[in-house]
C-alpha cells in the first residue's frame, strides 16, 4: 500500500491535523494484508512539521514497525522533520 | 529615494495586504498616506512603509506585554487554528513567489510550528485573549508570531516543577525533549526550530516571560539572556533575508 501524503494536503503543520488524518486512514489500514509493505509518499508535500508526523508518522511506525518505507523524502522540512522524530 | 510616493497597489503588495487593508488603516489612522493628483489617489512615502516595516516586532510585542488584554488588528490575529492555517497557507504562496522551495519549506515549517504550539500549550487555558498575533512581511523577509497564553515556564514546569525562571525554562524547551503535555511523549517543536535556524541563513528572537534568545546559522550554544520587559506568553521573530 502507498499512502501518498499529499493527499491529506501540502501543507502539513498542526497536531489537530495529522490526529485528523490518521483517524480517518485507519479504515485503509484496516485493510492491510500481514506482510504487505506501507509506503508513505512525500511526493507534492511542500512543509511537514514534527507536530503533524508525530500524530500520523508516529503511530504508524509504531504499529506497523519496518513495514513502513518512505520515499520522496527530499523536502528540506521532511529532512528536517525526520531527523527529529528520529532522536 | 527615501521619499519616494508608492501607489496604494504597489504598497499593498509589500506590506503584504490587500488594498481594502490599507483604505481601513488610513481610516483609523494607522498607516495614513499622503493624496496625490486630481482624484486624490492615495499614495505613500516609502519613508512611511519602512518605518512601518520596523514597526511589526514593536506592535507584536507591546500587544503581549500590555497588562491591558485586547485584541489585535484582525488582519494580524489568528482566533483560532484554522484562520492561523489559511494565513500561513497565504504567507507560504506569497513566499513562494520570491524564494526558492527551500526557504519556503523550512520558513513555513518554522512559523507553523510555532503558532501550533501556542494553541497546543493554551488550548482551554488561555488568560486572556485566545490565539496569536501572526504577521509577515515578505519585503523586510520577516515573520512575527506572539500569544497571550501562559508561556513556556508555566506549561514546562508540570514535568518539570524544578524550573524556578522563564531562561531555565526557555533553553529545556530549545534544547530537550520534553512536553508539558504530560503523559504525551512529544516536546521537540523548538528543538526542531532550532535545528533549522542553525543550518540556514535565518535568524530568531524568541522571548517566554523575561527571557530571550537570539539564534542564527552556526550558532552551537543557547544563550538566554534577561528581558527588560516581560511578557505574558510567547514572542518569536524569524527573519530570512539570507535563502532569498
């Protein structure tokens, strides 16, 4: 499965947001065969914040572990971001 | 130079606001121009506009310092989440329009996360005046974020009781981990903030209480120094002239 972020927006900043988001994946998720891989896209995000990440990015690693991959991660807030909630 | 006449279009593009904006401001006495030519179109001395540019840090901070609560203009005041959200969306297109995505990325995430937080520390707590002071002025490359809520020391000191000032308080909140939104795990907007600053041609003055710093690229320590004024809440100041 590819989550493509972009989707629930560019612009992705508050923590009311991302909480918002990861509500409303959950039925997705729900759907997740055992082993399939997530991808989550940063493709078209142009800011991420560790406010919006720790409330979608968070919980889902933490529930899904190594499955999850991230691609397009190039954004200088994703970097900045990740490196973050990486610490 | 200095005293060249701009036209009401030309001087709403670079204080950021829309025409209307500047017809109310000149009503009320604000930012008054000076009428040129048969019609009486307004027009404003460049003078004037600079001056004004210098003055958005005095009026962010004089509106958190004032014991008086009061609201700020509407077109600096952010109520809720939702009206900061659309307002940083607008800064982010207006940046975007002039800068490179780099700078429009990292500047719109600092300032993002900063207004966040005050709603996050204050939400049902607010003294006063619910929300924050947010304004940007992309031709002086500079963003002002301010609230009236209970400040860094206060939200801190539920997790940590041991904090006795707003500097100890202000540089744990730049430098660890930590929230004061116990049993959260999360607290790392300013050290994100930080992280940013100091990796790119930005600058910041952030004040909690009576305490402040100013950060910029390189800069390795925290250094928090003794306001001579305090002020309830928060102030942040970021300027970006260098990613342009």
């Amino acid at each position: 499965m590819t989550i493509q972020l972009k989707k629930f927006g560019t612009t992705l900043v508050s923590r009311p947001s991302g909480k918002e988001a990861w509500l409303a994946f959950q039925p997705s998720l729900n759907e997740i065969s055992q082993d399939e891989e997530i991808v989550v896209d940063f493709d078209g995000v142009v800011v991420l914040t560790p406010s919006w990440a720790d409330e979608f990015l968070t919980p889902l690693r933490k529930q899904f572990n190594d499955r999850v991959k991230l691609h397009n991660k190039d954004n200088p807030s994703v970097i900045a971001t990740l490196a973050i909630l990486d610490k | 130079m200095q005293n060249k006449l701009i036209s009401i279009g030309k001087t709403a593009k670079i204080l950021g606001v829309s025409i209307d904006t500047l017809r109310r401001w000149d009503l009320a006495g604000r930012l008054q121009p000076t009428r040129s030519g048969p019609r009486g179109h307004r027009f404003y001395l460049q003078s004037d506009i600079e001056q004004f540019l210098q003055d958005i840090d005095a009026i962010a901070k004089q509106w958190a310092q004032s014991p008086q609560a009061f609201e700020p203009k509407s077109e600096m005041y952010c109520q809720t989440r939702d009206v900061f959200q659309a307002r940083l969306e607008q800064f982010q297109s207006k940046l975007g329009r002039i800068s490179s995505l780099p700078t429009v990325s990292l500047i719109t995430a600092i300032a993002g996360e900063i207004g966040n937080n005050s709603f996050d520390h204050n939400l049902g707590n607010w003294p006063d005046i619910p929300g924050i002071f947010f304004f940007f002025d992309i031709r002086s490359r500079k963003v002002v974020l301010a609230d009236r809520g209970q400040g860094i020391l206060t939200t801190l000191k539920r997790v940590r009781p041991e904090l006795s000032g707003a500097d100890e308080a202000l540089k744990v909140a730049f430098t660890e981990t930590i929230s004061g939104r116990y049993p959260e795990t999360r607290g790392n907007g300013l050290k994100f903030v930080r992280s940013i600053i100091i990796t790119n041609p930005f600058t910041l003055y952030f004040q909690t209480g009576d305490a402040y710093l100013n950060l910029k690229e390189y800069d390795k320590d925290i250094n928090v120094q003794q306001a001579e004024v305090s002020l309830k809440g928060c102030f942040a100041s970021i300027g970006f002239e260098g990613l342009i």
